[in-house]
C-alpha cells in the first residue's frame, strides 16, 4: 500500500529557514538525505521531491482561448507543500511511524522541530477483485 | 516480427528454466541467497546473448555453467578458506561437475524454492517479490514495474528477504509432509496475492506491463504439477481461471468497472471456464473442502449463468453458509450477505451485516459502506444508498473503485 | 525540465464534487484521462498520482520517544492536495498550457471548472 508523506509550509515558514544558520540547514538536509537512505534500504522507497520556492510558484485557470491565466498572488496564510516522500509499506501504522521519523528532522539549534507530517494513501490504477 | 516472437519464446524458456537452475545451484553450494544473485545474472546474460547467438543446446546446463562461475568468482571475492576456493573453483570448470549437478537435479528443488519463498518469516510483499524472482524466474526490473516501484527498492526488498530466509535458518531441503500441510497454506496465500495484486492501469506505461494474473496463473499451475494429489493447489487454480476468464468483461473502454450484473458474458473466456470447472470437478471429488475449492466454486456458479438472470443464487448462498464455516472472515460474510440479499430479500443482507459493524477487522473499509449501499439501494432507500456510496468513494483507495462508487451515488441521486 | 502541477481542494470542494451527476462526474473523468494519453503519446509525462481523499488524511508528529502521535484534526478551510502531476517540459509556458487544460477540464453542467492549478519547479538536489 502506498502512502504519501507531505511536508509544508506557509511564505513565513520558508523565509524563516532561509534565515537559519549554515549548520542548521546543513543538519536539515543531512538528515533528509538519511531518512531517503533509510527507506531505500528497507525496500520501501518509491519516490521523494523537494519542491521549489513558494516565491516561484504560480497559480493556473483555463482561461478563454485556451489560453491559461497565471498569476502569482496567494494568501499570506497559505500552506505550500515543500516536499513529499511516497512509500509502498504493509501498513499504515508503518506509514506513521515513518512519517514520525521525518518529523523529528533538526530545526534552529539542531532541536527536532516535531513538524507535522500529513499522510495519506496515494491512489492505485486497479480495481479490487473482491476475492 | 519474428524477432519479437523469439524473444518471447527465450524469455518463457527463461522464466521456466530459471527455478530449476537455482535450486541445482542452490542445492550444491548450499547457500540460497548467493545462488539466486548468481542465477539472476546468469539469466540477464542469457537474455542478452540468446537472441543474438541462438539458444544454446542444452540451455539448462548453459545457464548452470554461468551461475557456477558467477558463484566462485563471488567466492574469491570473498575472504573464505582458499583450500575450499581454489577446489571449487578447479571443479567449477569441470565439465563432469557441471554435469553432475545436472543429474543431482531433483523436480522437487523447485518446490522447495516455493516452500521457502513463501516462508512466514517473510513479509507478503517480501514473500510477492521473492517468489517473482526466483520460482517465477521474473527479473528484478519486471517485478518493479508490475508493482510501480523503482526497481532499485525492489532489488532491496528481494535482498532483505533473503536475508530473513538466512537469518531464519530454513535449510534447502523439502519440507516433510506434516510441515508442507502446515505451510502450504502460505504458499497458496502468496501465488493469490500475485493473482489478485496484480493489476495496474496503463497510463503513462511505456514499457509492455508484466501480466501478473497470467503469472500467478503459470506458478499455480506448475506448483500444481508438483504437488498433483493437492486439491486445495488445484482448487486455487480453479479459482484464479475462472476469475480470469471475466476479464475481458470486468472494465470498460475508459478503465470504468463493470459490475458482475452488468457483465457481457459474450466475453468471458468459455475455455478458461471449461478448464476451471473441469479442475474443481475433480478437486471436490477428493473429500476435503477448502477455502480455494469453495471460492472456485463460487466462482463456477456465476460463469456457468450464460445470462446473470440464469444466475443460481441459492446455490450460491449454500456455498457462503459453508465457507462460513470453513474459513469465516469479515469478506466471507460481506459476500455471504449479498448472496442472502439475492435469495432472501436486501433487508436480510442488511441485518446479516450489522455483525460486521462492531468488527475492528473491517470497520472502515470501503467495502462495507459499499455492499450496504448497494442493498440499500435494493430496499428503494435511495438517500441512505447515496450517503455509503460517497463514503465508501472516500474510503476505498483505488481509482476505478472510486469513480464506480461515485457515479452509483450520483445515479441515484438524479433519479 | 519538470514541473509539478497541484490540484488542491477543501473538504467542501470535495463534498461538492461527489454531489455532482454522473454525466458529469464520467465527463471530468474522461477529460483527465485523455490529457494524461495525450501526455504520454508526447512523452511529456513524467508521472501523476492521485491522493486519497481528505477525510483519510492523518497528521503525524513525532514525540521526543519516536513515538508517533496522529490525528485527522484540520482547520475548515485547509487545502487539501488532491493529486498532481509531474511533467517534462521544454517550457515552463508548456507547463502552464498543461495546466491550463487540466483547469479547463469539465465540471457541473459541462463547464470547465476552471479550478486554479499550482505549478511548482523542483528544488536542485
């Protein structure tokens, strides 16, 4: 079964860590990199991604035409996804107890920052056989 | 065209001699786990070279030679005692050695390869992809793409079973008959999740995907061959021909699910059933009665009814009564209810699954809120119909499931 | 060049879209499907997934003991992302024309829907 683990944040959230020290970005993303090690050694990593920053992104509507509408404008108390990590695990207890994981990675001071991770199962193609 | 047959052809030639290498190689060096990394690469090269260089005579001990040398090369690698070494590997180059092995070979090494894949040490999916690999002779790469995963986690998990197998301390020897009653049951469990696991839209695949249906089909069937007096193995076998054969059926030109009522039998494969109700037959005919015999079973009533009016509903709930008793779990009675809905009226499938509300196994699954909307949809209580389809829809975790589930709701709620 | 291309919802966006008719339901459905052929055939998808839905979202943090605490306890107005899709592209204007279709995808009464996509850039590793 496979789950998705998502991590955010709001425009505050990704200033702020653009603000922490060099160590601490450092003790961050060494510490991401061995939770993806982590799940690639236990045989349950299917992907990971870090997504750009919320200053990049924009927002799409059909316009007329076909021809899209992009703006960048959003509300200061939106939550953008930062990164995810999708796992194939036997169950979802698994799933939160990875999730758990994730959410000690080390923020300012190299503290756990006890982030919150949501999770959910991610969609399969197939249909049940209802054997 | 003819190439792209040849292929195919060296590829299941592969896939059938690959178990029987490994458990000659496995046999003689007495370590699994480094036999089958060694049999793994010696069918990559024999995929490689066939095509071009043609099948080999004896392409058994072709592919025994390689994984041998695989194996002492791995060994000299290795710091090991180099008595031992430099022996096997002078031996390896033997023809004699090799052809020793060849005649050591015993039909029942693949049976014990089963029997060890399927180890209850194993986690199901460790057990799925293990069993791909080294009884179905599937490489690495295949058994990631069937299951979307990269195939670097697979090659992991593979290996982590390995591993537990090791740390398990299961010896490669055929399990004595007590212990194979006691654990074929794991292996029937693990060839029905390929079975059942197997399916997996088309979107966005380049590659051909893998049939696993087909090769859950294949392993039973050969696991079968080993194990001919086994009436549980042939009822499994039964089971899966006879679901298969409704698939041409089972989904619609945009991947929609068609419900078994809704079915055009006109596509069922009549030779599948044939062959399904003819293995049950004689299943059922040795005095025991199992889980996988009364599910065929199942199964056979429905694909006998060339029209679903033609249905035998009575026989059908008969069948539930005993699975009940034989293998009860929350899916048995789900489907126990739905066959007394049939015979009996919706309000008596409703009452049976009030059992089912107070079952941590299945409270949340989708499948509950979607039997009792689909009976309550029977009983004419349309608003109540609607509210278990939506929530099934948000509960269940596949894709097609959901659309189904929620055009149910919406039909519904037009009317 | 990839880009990532999020469809978001609130619980109530949700409810609304499990309300709406078959027909409309089956036209928003075929309209998403023939995009990701289309993507394919052009060799720009990459890879989309869809999410369960918000009702089966837990959040997960974990206690100084590793520990997992968890609950489903979200504000009203959260943005739930409901799936996305992963697109190579040449340009990011191909990326916004993707997402501009997939905005434009049908709804209620066969008009487009015109709910906004996000589009992201991926982080350098």
């Amino acid at each position: 079964m496979k789950y998705i683990l998502m991590m955010t944040g709001k425009k505050s959230d990704f200033e702020g860590y653009a603000r922490w020290s060099k160590e601490d970005i450092q003790a961050n993303v060494s510490f991401m990199r061995a939770f993806s090690k982590e799940l690639k050694d236990s045989g349950v990593f299917v992907s990971t991604e870090g997504l750009g920053w919320p200053s990049e992104a924009k927002l799409v509507r059909a316009g007329k035409n076909g021809e899209p509408i992009i703006d960048g404008v959003f509300p200061e108390s939106k939550e953008f996804l930062a990164g995810y990590w999708i796992i194939d695990v036997e169950s979802a207890e698994q799933a939160y107890k990875a999730a758990a994981q994730a959410s000690q990675a080390p923020g300012p001071g190299g503290k756990p920052a006890s982030m919150p991770i949501e999770v959910r199962p991610v969609l399969s193609g197939h249909a049940d056989l209802g054997l | 065209m003819a190439d792209h047959q040849h292929d195919a052809s060296i590829e299941h030639l592969l896939r059938e001699l690959a178990p029987q290498v490994l458990g000659a190689v496995a046999r003689r060096f007495l370590d699994f786990s480094s036999a089958e990394d060694a049999v793994q690469e010696a069918m990559i090269a024999a995929f490689t070279q066939w095509p071009q260089e043609g099948v080999p005579d004896n392409p058994r001990g072709w592919l025994i030679q390689v994984a041998c040398r695989r194996m002492t090369d791995q060994m000299r690698s290795e710091i090991a005692r180099r008595e031992r070494e430099t022996a096997v590997a002078a031996e390896t180059e033997n023809l004699a050695f090799l052809l020793e092995i060849e005649a050591d070979m015993d039909p029942d090494d693949t049976l014990i390869l089963l029997f060890m894949c399927c180890h209850s040490a194993l986690t199901p999916s460790s057990a799925i992809a293990l069993t791909l690999r080294a009884v179905g002779g599937l490489t690495t790469a295949e058994i990631a793409n069937a299951f979307l995963v990269p195939e670097a986690t697979m090659a992991q998990r593979i290996s982590r079973a390995k591993q537990s197998i090791k740390a398990s301390g299961v010896p490669f020897r055929l399990p004595s008959p007590r212990e194979r009653s006691e654990r074929l049951p794991a292996v029937l469990h693990v060839l029905y999740l390929i079975f059942s696991e197997g399916y997996a839209s088309s979107i966005g695949s380049h590659l051909q995907r893998l049939d696993l249906a087909r090769e859950a089909i294949r392993l039973t069937r050969n696991t079968k061959t080993l194990l001919a007096d086994n009436s549980e193995v042939a009822g499994l076998l039964a089971l899966m021909l006879l679901t298969d054969a409704r698939r041409a059926a089972r989904t619609g030109p945009d991947e929609e699910i068609i419900p078994l009522d809704k079915q055009d039998r006109t596509l069922w494969d009549r030779a599948e059933i044939s062959e399904g109700i003819e293995l049950l037959t004689a299943a059922l005919s040795k005095a025991s009665v199992g889980l996988y015999q009364l599910q065929a079973a199942i199964a056979a009533v429905h694909d006998e009814a060339e029209k679903v009016e033609d249905t035998d509903w009575p026989q059908i709930l008969a069948l539930y009564e005993l699975l009940k008793r034989v293998a009860p779990s929350p899916m048995v009675t789900l489907n126990h209810a739905i066959a007394a809905a049939m015979v009996q009226g919706p309000a008596k499938g409703l009452e049976l699954l009030r059992a089912l509300d107070s079952d941590p196994r299945i409270a949340g699954h989708y499948r509950l809120d979607a039997v009792r909307a689909h009976l309550l949809e029977k009983t004419g209580d349309y608003e109540a119909a609607i509210k278990h389809y939506r929530i099934a829809a948000a509960r269940t975790t596949s894709i097609p499931e959901r659309n189904y589930l929620m055009t149910q709701a919406a039909h519904l709620a037009g009317d | 060049m990839k880009y990532i291309l999020l469809m978001s919802g609130t619980r109530a966006g949700v409810e609304g879209y499990h309300a709406w008719s078959k027909q409309d339901i089956e036209a928003h459905m075929a309209a998403l499907q023939r995009i990701n052929k289309e993507l394919t055939a052009s060799g720009e998808f990459f890879a989309t997934q869809g999410l369960a839905e918000p009702s089966e979202a837990k959040v997960v943090r974990g206690e100084k003991n590793g520990v997992p605490v968890t609950d489903g306890i979200f504000p009203e107005s959260k943005e739930f992302l409901l799936g996305y899709w992963i697109v190579d592209v040449a340009s990011v204007e191909r990326a916004y024309a993707i997402a501009g279709q997939i905005s434009a995808a049908p709804g209620p009464g066969g008009k487009p829907t015109n709910m906004p996509i996000e589009v992201r850039q991926f982080s350098k590793p």
